[in-house]
C-alpha cells in the first residue's frame, strides 16, 4: 500500500515480484489445458506511476493469443458503439 514519502515507480517491488508469480503460475497451469493462454490483471496502486499496477503472462503461440486479444477487442469496440447509437 502506498504510504506519505513512499516513491512512485513502475519498478517491481517485493509484492510486485508475488503476485506477477502467481499469475504467471496461473498461465502455466491454465496451458497445461489449453494451446493459447493469455491473462492480464490490474489492481488500483498509488505507487504506480499512472496509479495502475498491471501484470501480464501467457503461454503458447504468440499469434493466437494476439489474435484473441485482437478480436476481443473489436466486439467490445462493436458492442460500446451499439450501445451509444442506441442512447
């Protein structure tokens, strides 16, 4: 937790350090099941340069899991543009 006098850094710290550990033995539990593994999680840290801590891991073919992540990315984009020309 970010305390008074605490430096503000993208660099990881000891916490950083775990939790990026479990996410990345999460992904390589997950591909153990699956070809393609892509995970991202944020939490809200004022010790963050930006006040968002985010940590990525993943495994398996690099182009699917972009293409995922692409595609996903279009049908929310599809999806958040019905919804404001339906308001």
């Amino acid at each position: 937790m970010f305390k008074e006098g605490d430096k503000i850094s993208n660099e990881p710290n000891e916490e950083r350090k775990k939790e990026t550990q479990i996410v990345e033995n999460y992904a390589a539990k997950l591909a153990e099941h699956f070809s393609s593994v892509q995970i991202f999680v944020t939490k809200h840290d004022m010790a963050a340069v930006d006040g968002t801590a985010s940590i990525t891991a993943g495994s398996g073919n690099w182009y699917a899991r972009y293409g995922q992540v692409l595609a996903w990315l279009v049908r929310m984009n599809k999806a958040e543009e019905n919804q404001v020309t339906e308001q």
